[in-house]
C-alpha cells in the first residue's frame, strides 16, 4: 500500500503535539517520547516553538505501524496559525481530531470540524487528558455526538477516568450495543437487512463495513486516551492501521505527476523549498514539472495561461527538522521541492486533473480570514530589506497580503492576532536581521454597494489606444462575496479582452471608495467596444479599473465590519451583567439559558469592540467561565463608527493621473 498521510488536527493546549509524540513512540519511530515543556519534541523544532511550547508551523514525519506506512502533520492549535492548518489540509488523507476531556468541544473544533466534512475526509475522534482531575470523559463523548455528529462509535472505553492511574480499554465490536451496530450497517442495504431480520452477521463483516464507511468519511471512531501516560494512543494507532491496511485502492501511478504544494519555506543556500504531497504519476531530479494556482481555469481560455515550468534542482525526504536527498517521490509521498522559484502554496504540481476534487472546496474558501491589519516599520535605511523579507514571509503564508504604499513609504500586513505579531518578530529577526516594530492591530473593515449603478469608461486619447467598457454593478446578499458575468459578444470586445476586463475588476475591488475591500456585489459587462487596429493589449487593464470606480461612485458604498459569535458561560447570578457587556460592545445577545446553576448566552459581537473581552470575561468569572468566540461574517456598521483606510497608489477616480501613471509618464 502507498502512504497515507494523516493530520493531526486541535486546538491550543488540547495535548496534539504530545499525542503526535506517543505515536512515534509506539511505532519505534523515536527511543523516547519529546515533552513540549522541556521544548524536544520531533515536529516543533523551530526556536521559537520550543521556547513558547507552541506550534507555529506544520510540520510532517513518518512512522511504521500495524504494516501501514503512515506519514503524520502535525499542524499548529493556536487561532492565529489557522491558516497554516487551512494549507495542511490540502495534503491529507485522513485527520485525527483532538479534543481535551477538560475541555471539550470548542469554537475551533467546530471550525475544524466543518473543513473536514466540507473535504470528506476520513476523521478519528481522539478525547485525550482523560487522566486530568475533574475531566468529564462521558460528558465530552456526548457533546461530541451533539455538536459534531451522531455518527460516532466509540472503540475504547475509560476505566477510573479524571485518576492518573486510568486505563483504556479495547472494545470488541461484539459489545457494541444493538443502536450502534445499526448505525455501522445503516448505509449497506444487504448487511442492514440481515441484521434487523436477526440474523447473526459476522463481525469480520461488520468490522469491513465500519473500515468502509470510515474512510468514505461517513463514520467517524472515536477514542479515550491520556497521550502524556501513553494510554488510549496504541488503540487510535490500530485504528488507522486497520482501516487503512484493509482499503482496495492506491495512489496512482501514472506518467503524468499531480500533486499540490501546501507549504513554502526559505533555505539560505538552496532558496525556496515547496512541500509538495504528490497525488499521482512521480517526480524527480532535474525533472521539468508545469506550476500553477490551484482552481478552475477561464473557460473563455483556449489555453492554460497561468501554467509555469520550472525545473527541479533537488528532492529531499521531510522528517520534522530535517531532510535528506530523496531523488525521487512517487505517490502518496510527501517531500521538499527545490527549484520552484515562483511557486506558492496551494499551487499545483503537473496535472490538476488528477488531484481529488475534494481540495477545490478548500481552494474556494477560507477557514478563518485575518480580521486584524498591522504596519510594519524597519530601521531607517531598511525599507528594501524590510519589503524582501516580507515578500518571502508572504510567500510561506499568503494571507499576510504585503501591501506597500509607495507615497507614505508604509509597509502593511493582515494578521489573525497578536501571537502572530510575536512570531514574525522573531523571524524576521533570526532570518534577516532586521529589529522591526509593528503598529497597534487595526481591523479590517469591508465595503459594499448601497445600490445598484453603472459605470462607464470610453479611454480613446491619447492615440494610439482604444477601450470602452460599460458595467453594471448589484448588490448580493450578506455573505455573497463577488461574482462577474459578461453579456457581450466577440465582435464587441474579443473575448481575450474580456478576460482583461474579469480580471482587472476583482483586483480593482480590494479598494473601495473608503480604502477597504468592496464585497457583497455582482458587476456584469453590459457593452463596450475594442477596436481593430487601435486598441492594445493593455487598454483594457487600463480603462476597466476607472469604469468600476466610476460605478461605485455612482452606487455609494456602505462601510461593513467583521463580527464574532461569542459563546458566555458562567455563574447565573452574572447573567445580567454580561448581557450588559454585550450591548456595551454594539453586540446582540440572544435570549439567556439558565441550566445547572449557569447561564448560557449566545451573542453577536463586533471585533471591534470586543478583542479585550475574553480577558475581562475571566477577570469577572475568577476564570471558572467559559468563552468561545469564531468568525460569523460582515454586517452593516455605522460610518461614523467604522474607519477609512489609505489608499495604495493612484485612484483610478483621478483619471488624468492614473492614465499618466499606468502609461509610465507618472
């Protein structure tokens, strides 16, 4: 069988990488299990991983097991890494998801949870710290079963659980109750059949049915363990093992490679390095592969523009912080490429026919946006090596967004928090040597449409060009994002200048009439006109971003600000007070939920107003509270309220100077 390549997927102190550790141990992979507070772990190996006992970066390493070859990444559990995960999850084949027994299920399990059905990807269910004094083993299985799915079985049990003694114990599918073997059949009509009828059915029978749906991700096991004592973790290794052993399929090997790189990093001597998870055909050194972005191509496209090729200088085997020269990579194998200089991840590796259509649902989605904008500042003198090491952070993780204003000389970059601020610090510090300082987080706001309107540009002057656009620009839905359509023939503008057009309008979009992103709207091509002999190829990229700004003008836009649901428990007797705090914070609370001597209230917040909470929230619980917070979307925000932002470069409303600026006389 090839390798299959597992993700180890949790939130922040849920036990994930201690669990990744016991795994290698078990496996005879490492002689004794790395503690994350004695910072000698496998998979955290940077410095300032160790030196902060959090993961930062993914990190992947293989181990042998019940004659399955697994290859593990462990991903990092901090909310201001999510993005790291979100690239990880383009290179599984299955995940096991931690959940701490103290904790239970939290807002990014939930957050987690959704990819991995969105992705249909197989999933193990793993409920660790069982040995923790007051855990709640029991309670955590059924809020997994209510939040999650129903669609659970569990293959151990817990003895003396919240004790540091406890144990688990295998369970037999024999004893698995008459509810649950019928959830295990349920989807297999012949087996389901036979057993309702009475008939004895073979546990060899039952067990291959349960492995089936498993890994057609419509099952999922779950698993009690205490990672730090090493219990329960030989019981989750079996399961992958036992699943995945008995599958009929494998990786395809075929002339044509495909595969998806899902993290960049930088190497002094060697330049870029793309981990790339091959999913079909192989690679090699000195090997000539095509690279492009991952999504559908334009179908007004005769050919695939976006196609790159480069040449491989070097594979080399990935095992957490080091790496050794492989040659070759078939697949199922996941390696480090050398020689993709103008790669980027969640680019394609070879054919995009050929990968699982399940990562373009991840392609056209985010997990969670970076919410929060910071600028960047250097030592005088320092600009050009602040803006290089910038551009490779971004190419690692392209939600940062570089954004230089020229005229102001600022450098700007989107963040998900203040953990992050801290980590890029320290890259941009050990890497290049470069003391910056980062401004105080401001959030991102969006723009939208108040109306719809059209906007219109016929640049004809001065000769020789000649570009006419008309677009009509609608508002959508909340949550709707963009979406464009052309109902102009070929003999009004070519189609290959209609593709100028859809792709200048997006870009145009990230800068509103307020400096923020405009959202929320449809912009259709309703007329135009190129010209035979007049208009050159890059008229059209030209006139299209003043025909949108001239829309919008005409459309006015309304300011929208990112908002957080919160989840509140607590005592009853604050029940009041913290519905005062949400209405404080412009929030809306939904009715409170008196339950057990607590008070359980849901809430809409904006982030604005609420990045401070969660520490007043356990100053005023004594941190016996429970908060949870996720991104919810954008919603209408009062101007006077909200905030502008500076703009980049010439505004196309300015036309004489942006057709000056664009035809290089600026």
């Amino acid at each position: 069988m090839g390798k299959i390549n597992i993700g180890v997927l949790a939130y922040v102190d849920a036990g994930k990488t201690t669990t990744v550790e016991r795994m290698l141990h078990l496996s005879g992979a490492i002689k004794q299990p790395g503690s994350v507070d004695a910072g000698n772990t496998q998979t955290d190996w940077l410095a300032i991983e160790r030196a902060r006992g959090i993961s930062v970066r993914s990190s992947s390493i293989g181990l042998r097991y019940g004659g399955a070859e697994i290859n593990i990444v462990d991903t990092p559990g901090h909310m201001d890494f999510t993005g790291e995960v979100e690239r990880a999850l383009l290179a599984l084949d299955a995940v096991v998801l931690v959940v701490s027994a103290a904790e239970g299920v939290q807002s990014q399990t939930e957050l987690f949870w959704r990819a991995i059905r969105e992705m249909r990807l197989p999933c193990f269910l793993f409920v660790n710290k069982v040995d923790r004094s007051g855990c709640d083993a029991a309670g955590v299985d059924g809020e997994i079963r209510r939040i999650l799915s129903p669609d659970v079985v569990a293959l151990n049990e817990v003895d003396r659980a919240g004790e540091a003694g406890c144990t688990a114990r295998h369970r037999p599918l024999s004893e698995l109750s008459e509810d649950e073997t019928l959830a295990v059949c349920e989807r297999n009509e012949g087996l389901a059949t036979r057993f309702l009828d009475g008939e004895a059915v073979p546990e060899a029978e039952i067990e291959a049915e349960l492995w089936r749906r498993v890994r057609e991700g419509t099952l999922f096991p779950l698993l009690f363990g205490a990672a730090a004592r090493g219990v329960g973790v030989d019981g989750l290794l079996d399961a992958i093992a036992r699943c995945f052993c008995s599958r009929g399929d494998a990786e395809k090997e075929t002339d044509e490679p495909s595969g998806v790189i899902y993290k960049i990093e930088h190497d002094d001597k060697m330049g870029k390095v793309a981990h790339v998870r091959l999913f079909a055909g192989s690679i090699k050194n000195r090997g000539v592969v095509s690279v492009r972005p991952l999504g559908k191509k334009d179908e007004s496209e005769e050919e695939d523009t976006q196609a790159i090729r480069e040449k491989i200088t070097q594979i080399r085997a990935v095992s957490g912080g080091r790496k050794s020269d492989a040659g070759v990579a078939h697949a199922g194998d996941i390696v480090a490429v050398y020689g993709l200089e103008r790669a980027r991840a969640g680019y394609v590796v070879g054919d995009p026919a050929k990968l699982p259509g399940r990562l373009l649902a991840l392609a056209e989605r985010r997990l969670a946006p970076p919410l929060l904008s910071v600028k960047v500042s250097a030592p005088e003198g320092k600009q050009s090596e602040l803006l290089e090491a910038t551009t490779k952070l971004a190419d690692e993780d392209p939600l940062l967004d570089c954004q230089w204003n020229p005229d102001e000389r600022e450098l700007s970059i989107r963040i998900m928090g203040p953990i992050q601020i801290e980590v890029l610090s320290y890259l941009i510090r050990e890497r290049y040597g470069l003391d910056v300082a980062f401004s105080k987080p401001v959030v991102i706001y969006k723009e939208t449409p108040l109306a719809s309107g059209v906007g219109y540009e016929e640049y004809t002057m001065p000769k020789p060009c000649w570009a006419i656009v008309k677009l009509q620009i609608d508002p959508l839905p909340r949550g709707a994002g963009y979406a464009f359509e052309s109902r102009v023939r070929d003999d009004r503008i070519l189609y290959r200048y209609q593709h100028h057009i859809a792709t200048a309008v997006p870009e145009t979009l990230k800068q509103g009439l307020m400096g923020w992103e405009v959202t929320d709207l449809k912009v259709t091509l309703i007329d135009g006109e190129h010209h035979a002999q007049h208009t050159h190829n890059m008229d059209f990229f030209l006139a299209t971003p003043i025909a949108v700004m001239d829309g919008l003008r005409n459309c006015g836009t309304g300011l929208l600000e990112p908002i957080l649901k919160m989840r509140l428990s607590a005592s009853e007797e604050l029940g009041g007070r913290l519905i005062g705090d949400v209405l404080a914070m412009r929030g809306e609370a939904g009715n409170p939920v008196i339950s057990g001597g607590e008070v359980h209230i849901e809430a809409l917040v904006p982030v604005a107003t609420s990045m401070d909470y969660p520490v007043t929230f356990a100053s005023l619980t004594s941190g016996r509270g429970k908060i949870k917070t996720e991104f919810y979307g954008y919603k209408e925000c009062p101007v006077e309220l909200g905030a502008t932002t500076e703009r980049r470069g010439v505004n196309p409303l300015d036309r004489a100077k942006w057709i000056l600026a664009k035809r290089g006389a600026v």
